[in-house]
C-alpha cells in the first residue's frame, strides 16, 4: 500500500498561544486526514529553543526537512501583523513552488490587499499600492495560479486591529484548500 501524501502546513499560526495553534492544528490535520492526506505542521518539530546553540538555525533547518518530506503545501497567507501575509509563510511557499510541488494558499479575509493599505494609490511614504484587487501582493496570487494551484478567500472583512489568532482559521475555506491540492496531488 502506498504511504498517504504529506501537506506542509505553513502559516502564522506557529505564533499564536499554544492552545489556539494546536486547536487549529488539530482541526486542519483532520480534515487532512478525512482526505488521506498527512498533516506536517512545523509545531511538530521538537526543538529545545532555551538549550540550543542557534535555535533560529534549529528552526529553520527542521522547517526546511519537514517541507522536503512533504508532497505539497497549503499556506495560510491571511493578513499577519499588517496588511499582507506572514514573511516566513510566503517563503515557505515559495520554496515549495520552486521544487515544483502542488500549493494551495487562503486567507479568511476577503478584503482586497489594495485596500487594506493605507492610502489611495499610494501609501504614505509615497509608494504605489498594487491596483489589482488581488488577495495579496501579485507574486502570491499570481505564482500559486501559474503553478496550478489556487489562491482562496474568505468572507471576513479585515479589522483595523488584525485578526485574532482564533480568526485565522474558518473549516469551510480550508476544506476547499484540501480538495484543491487533493486535486493536483492526484494529477
């Protein structure tokens, strides 16, 4: 019998309180596996941050192993500290779309990333703001289209404050995330 396909789970949630991120870790690795698909979130990995030498290189270094073991991604790039998606979240997307493995990417938000910038064109430093009325920025939309996967949106507006850590997660949206990447796992 062959092995189930492994999803890396890539999103902000690594920082929420523990009991939020695990909860959402739970209900994701479910889902996932009511898909036959295997969950790898990088709250999996073991580390002792207080006793390593380096534990940013530790972190990263057991992120990067659990992103080879997997067979794709679905990145959660709802909106995290600002107007956009985690940094650490976009990398590991694109790290994942660079060795050609199938990613799907969501956001609960629906509010489109030109207006959740400050600013009509411009934002206050006198930068343009991308008019496209994307989810995000145009590389994350755009790159996860081209590569074959998706890029799906919620229904919630985006607070002025952010969204709260239990925000980040809506079953319905991320069930749609599964079957997308369920869909090009078996293409």
């Amino acid at each position: 019998m062959a092995p189930q396909p492994s999803v890396y789970l890539a999103g902000p949630e690594v920082f929420f309180p523990a009991a939020v991120r695990d909860e959402i870790d739970q209900r994701k690795k479910a889902l996932l596996s009511e898909a036959g698909l295997v969950g790898l979130s990088p709250s999996d990995n073991a580390i002792d941050i207080e006793h390593d030498a380096d534990p940013a290189r530790a972190i990263y270094d057991a992120n990067l192993t659990l992103m080879e073991q997997a067979d794709g991604l679905i990145a959660n790039l709802t909106p995290f500290r600002g107007p956009s998606a985690d940094a650490g979240t976009v990398y590991e997307l694109g790290y994942m779309l660079g060795q050609g493995k199938p990613a799907v990417g969501f956001t609960v938000c629906h509010t489109p990333y030109c207006a959740r910038v400050e600013g009509e064109g411009f934002d206050p430093n006198g930068a343009a703001i991308e008019p496209f009325g994307l989810a995000d920025n145009l590389m994350l939309d755009c790159g996860l289209a081209r590569a074959g996967g998706v890029m799906l949106q919620g229904k919630r507006a985006y607070p002025p404050t952010g969204f709260a850590p239990a925000d980040y997660f809506d079953e319905a949206l991320f069930r749609q995330a599964v079957a997308h990447l369920r869909t090009q796992l078996s293409g």
